[in-house]
C-alpha cells in the first residue's frame, strides 16, 4: 500500500468549499481531512457537524475529522452522523481517553490519538491497541500554514517502530507543515498517511496533491 494523502479543508476556499472537496476527491485524495476546534482547547474555532454533512453527499472519499476539543467524547455522536468515517481525539483533552475510543467505535467510526508535538509518545502506548489510527502533529494545532517542526521526526520514527515492533493494526498520519519539501521527510521517517492543508489548497489541486505523493511515495521506498 502506497502512502495516504489527506487534503485539510481548513486551508481550502470556503466560498466555494464543495467545489474544492469535489477537487481533490477528482484528483485522488485518499482522505477529506476535517479540523474540528472549539476555541477553547485551541485558539480558533472552525467547522461543526452542519458542514461536515453539507459536503458528504458529494463524495465516497472518507472523511477523516481531528477533533481540536476539550471534551471530544460530547461531539461523537453528532459526528458518527454525519458521516464521518475517522474520529480523532488528542490525548491532552480532558476526557477518559480509553472510554472516548470505546465510544468511537460503538458509533461506527474508526478511532485514532492525536500527540501535540511535545507530548510524548508513551502517552498513547497504552492505547495503541485499541485504535486505527495514531495523529502526530507536526505543528501546535489550531491554525493553518505553520512551519513544519524538525524535532518531532523522531517521535514518528519511534511511533513507526513501535507499531511495527508489536504487529498493530495503527495507521500513523502525520500533520502540520507538510508542502513538497516536508513530505518526504515523514514519509521516509515512517508515516502512512500525510495531511496537508495549505500544499494542497486552494489552488492547483490536482497538481499539488501528485506531487506531493509522488515525493512522499519515493521517499518511503528508502525506509531503513
């Protein structure tokens, strides 16, 4: 399996934001990437459940939402349906992060963690078992267009080690900074899906979206 590509529509023209999903759906996104903040456990409040279903008859594509909150678990249900298809959840929200996953699942969505860039990774090892997907952010989440932070590449090779260590069923995306020049470093560092924003969007879609996994694709085939 070649990497994953996730299109954030946080970076996307909300003028004509169906258009935009339509697009990068066309251009072979593997995921719609939904930043989700309540401008409490983040400074920025961005799209709820009416959006996320005004744009889901539009494509089969999976929608993938990072839920940016402090209480994830009140948000699930809404979401689950609406269609969504990942729910995913930072550990440092406050919340019972093994019973927020239980929940996810018994919604019909696939759970996944989310690490800040300076949280460890112990602190989703515990739980890795029972999610589909583990989120390192590579950047302070809660607005787009920031810089890619280098110092977080180890946490994901340490991340891909100890998925692939313990035979888990976790796919690792990575998000925050990823343009034509990022990409390759946590794609070679182990990432299976990479979330870009402001690479892709809002203009060139296509383009954008083929070379960035054309340069993520070459850089896993050097994986130690």
């Amino acid at each position: 399996m070649g990497i994953k590509i996730a299109p954030s529509i946080l970076s996307a023209r909300f003028d004509r934001l169906g258009d935009q999903v339509t697009e990068a759906a066309a251009a072979g996104a593997d995921l719609i990437h939904i930043d989700v903040m309540d401008g409490h456990f983040v400074p920025n409040l961005t799209m709820g459940p009416a959006i996320v279903e005004s744009i889901r008859p539009l494509t089969k594509v999976p929608f993938d939402a990072h839920l940016m909150v402090i209480q994830p678990e009140i948000f699930i249900q809404d979401f689950a349906e609406v269609g969504v298809d990942d729910l995913t959840v930072h550990v440092e929200s406050d919340h019972d992060v093994r019973k927020t996953i239980r929940a996810i699942r018994d919604a019909g969505v696939r759970p996944g963690l989310v690490l800040n860039p300076t949280t460890p990774l112990d602190r989703a090892i515990p739980h890795l078992a029972d999610v589909d997907l583990l989120l390192v952010m590579t950047v302070q989440p809660g607005f787009s267009g920031q810089a890619f932070r280098y110092d977080v590449v180890p946490k994901i090779r340490a991340a891909r080690a100890h998925i692939d260590k313990e035979g888990l069923a976790v796919e690792l995306e990575v998000d925050g900074g990823i343009k034509i020049d990022t990409a390759p470093i946590v794609a070679e560092a182990g990432a299976d899906i990479l979330v870009s924003g402001s690479g892709i969007f809002p203009d060139h879609v296509a383009a954008n979206l083929k070379k960035l996994r054309e340069v993520a694709e070459k850089a896993a085939r050097h994986r130690p």
